[in-house]
C-alpha cells in the first residue's frame, strides 16, 4: 500500500456535531445581540474556538470586548457544547464509518484523529472510539490551527510515521490545505471535495479503502 497512516479530522468525518455547535454559538450570538446564522457557522468548521469566536464577533456592535471577556465567552460557549455533546452516544457512530476503520486497521495502518477541537478526547469517548485510535493531535497539543498542518504534523509524529507516509481525511478546504502544507496527501469527502484539492475525492466513507492503496 501506498500508506503506513491515515488522519482523520473529526467533526464532519468520523461522526458529526455540526448542529451542536451551531445551538452553542447561536446562544452566545443572541446574548451578545450579534447576527449569526448556518453559513456563518460553517465558516467555523476546523477553526479554533478562540478564531471562531472572532468570526462570530464580525457583526458585534456592541461596547468592545477586552481578551479577557472574549476568553471567557469563548468558555461559556464550549460549556453549552459540551452539555449538548452528552446527548451523544455509539448510535451517533455510522455502520460504514466503524466498518472501514476496522477494515483499515485490518489492513495494518496506523490510525490517528487529527482535530482543531480541544473535545476530541470526550466525543471520541461518547461515540464508543475512547481507546481505539493510535493516536490523537487536537486542541490540547497545538498551538496554531488548520490550515496551519500542525495538528497532522504532529500526529504523524504520535504514530512515529514520515508525514509523507500518512494520508489525511478531511471535509474542510481549511484542512486539505493544511494536510498539502504538511508534505500530506488529502482525502476530501463531503464539503471538501468541492475545493478541487483533494488528491482523492470519496463520494462515500468506504471509498477510503481504495484510497489508500494509492
């Protein structure tokens, strides 16, 4: 095979808490009297909570925030995500999707989640994935986000893998390009697979199987 790893970004690939986020931010928006709608918040997806709550910020009109009020807003904000995220559970974990990881790891690769998100840890654990992954890169070992590569940079090295001997599955432009910038090939699947970048556009989970065979 063409691969020894495969990183896959979280949100939107091995599961989906779009909507989660979209209620946690939406909260927030409406307190601070700021308009915040769905393409707004698909703008978010890779981005780091302290980026995002920048994004949301760009229509405030309100007194002016110091960083310290954006810290704790930003908190307050992942406080109602992480209530909405315990509404998760296995059932929030497709068939396809745990069939192919399985078959991947079958397969001899070594698999790492690659995530901006600092919950990587508690959803994988909802959805039934706590100890199944290599490895884990997210929110809580980086400094920089996508589409900076460090998340992936750093859990190739996790997996004691050359970046060039990972394939990174990714559904956010912000990701492809950050897996381009680390040396990494790019599978796109769902909103990704518009941007054209892609070195593989899977039209489904299980075409990753082909994928990594190269």
């Amino acid at each position: 095979m063409k691969y020894q790893g495969v990183i896959f970004d979280l949100d939107g690939v091995i599961c989906h808490t779009d909507e989660y986020h979209y209620q946690a931010w939406k909260v927030l928006a409406d307190k601070l009297d700021t308009y915040f709608d769905r393409e707004i918040n698909n703008r978010l997806r890779g981005v780091s909570r302290m980026d995002s709550l920048e994004i949301v910020l760009e229509r405030y009109t309100g007194e002016p925030l110091s960083q310290e009020r954006k810290v704790e807003l930003a908190t307050e904000k992942n406080e109602i995500y992480r209530q909405l995220l315990a509404q998760m559970s296995p059932k929030d974990l497709s068939a396809e999707v745990a069939d192919t990881l399985n078959k991947l790891r079958e397969m001899g690769l070594k698999l790492a989640i690659g995530s901006s998100s600092k919950n990587a840890p508690f959803i994988l654990e909802r959805i039934g994935l706590g100890s199944f992954f290599d490895a884990i890169s997210d929110g809580n070992n980086i400094t920089k986000s996508k589409p900076d590569p460090e998340v992936f940079l750093k859990a190739a090295e996790f997996l004691g893998l050359k970046p060039e001997t990972c394939l990174v599955v990714e559904d956010a432009e912000a990701g492809v390009d950050a897996a381009i910038a680390g040396g990494m090939d790019a599978a796109a699947i769902g909103d990704a697979v518009g941007c054209g970048k892609g070195t593989y556009n899977l039209a489904t989970f299980s075409d990753l199987l082909e994928a990594v065979k190269g």
